[in-house]
C-alpha cells in the first residue's frame, strides 16, 4: 500500500497544474489555457500530426512527454516564453521543482518521470524534437486563431518568434513551415511587431 500511497499522493500533488495559468488564449479568446490543457492539447496533436514529424516517432513517448514536461511549473511557475530573466532563471527553478515533485513517486517511476522530462528539456532524441516542436507549434496556432491576442498583449516581434523556433523544424519541417506562413500573415496584420 505504501507504493500507491504514493501514487495516489502525486497524481492529487500535481491536480495543482490546472491552476497554473500561461499567456496563451484559448481559441475562442475568452480567457487564457491552463498548463492542464496546454498539456491535453498538446497530447491530442502528438497522435493526431505524428505523420508530420521528420522521422518516425514512439508517438505514446511523444504523449508521456508531453503530458509531464510542464509539471514542474506546480513550483517554478509559467515563464512566459520571451520573458527573458525568468527565462534566465528557469531552468535552475524547474529543476529544483523536478526534484521534489518527481520525489513524490515510488522511486522506480519517480526517476523514470524525471529522466522522461529530462529528454524533453534536451531535445535531442527524435521523440523530444518532436514533442518540443508541438509545443511550439500550439501557442502559434492559438495566437493565430485569437488575432494574435497575446502577441499583441505583449508586443512581441517577429524576430522573437522566429529565435524562439529555431529548433522547431527539427522536430517537424511541415508543422513550422505552417506556422511560419501564420507568422507572416500576422506581421502583415500588425499582429506582431517587425
């Protein structure tokens, strides 16, 4: 029973992700997503586009990551993606969230989980690539399809974006070449700033 205490302990630890709330709109603009449905999102695009990542990929990896990758913000928080000094804290705070949160599980899951995330955060296997690429790829959709309401909120620039993404295409070609043409057309719009 002590096993799944634990279990149980960290599945109601990390309910607390639904209250974590990022800069993203959700499609219809009425209010911004929560890392739980970043999270869910991001699931149902890894099955659904895995035919457009640039190398066959365990797609049930790809949802494991996907799925994890953001539990660490429960104490590190959401750092907006062109905040730059949190962005320069980040990874010390994320880690030392992964530390404890990762802790809560029997330890066999506990540091499979963390070496799980740790794929994600390096980006290096074919499964990571493409998992950060949705994860990239996601918030372009909903700024796109909110008129670039949070771009506009933030007045972020055009070369943010594409520094920011400068991976993506390792993950898939396709899915940033499509995001790319949503840059552009909300450059034109004024929707991001040159």
């Amino acid at each position: 029973m002590d096993r799944l205490e634990k279990q149980i302990q960290f599945i109601l630890e990390t309910d607390k992700i639904k209250r974590i709330t990022r800069q993203t709109y959700i499609a219809d603009g009425s209010r911004k997503e929560n890392d739980a449905e970043h999270s869910w999102h991001l699931a149902l695009m890894a099955f659904l586009l895995s035919e457009y990542a640039n190398e066959q990929v365990d797609v049930l990896r790809v949802i494991q990551m996907v799925i994890i990758h953001d539990m660490v913000e429960i104490d590190a928080g959401d750092t907006y993606a062109y905040d730059e000094a949190g962005n320069a804290t980040k990874r010390e705070r994320e880690t030392k969230a992964a530390d404890r949160i990762f802790g809560l599980l029997p330890e066999d899951q506990g540091r499979w989980m963390r070496e799980l995330w740790e794929e994600f955060e390096a980006a290096e296997t074919k499964e990571a690539k493409f998992a950060l690429a949705l994860d990239k790829v996601q918030p372009i959709l909903l700024n796109d399809k909110t008129d670039g309401a949070a771009w506009r909120e933030h007045q972020v620039e055009q070369a943010q974006i594409l520094k920011r993404n400068a991976t993506t295409p390792e993950g898939s070609a396709a899915l940033w070449e499509y995001c790319r043409r949503l840059v552009e057309k909300n450059v034109e719009k004024g929707n991001i700033r040159r």
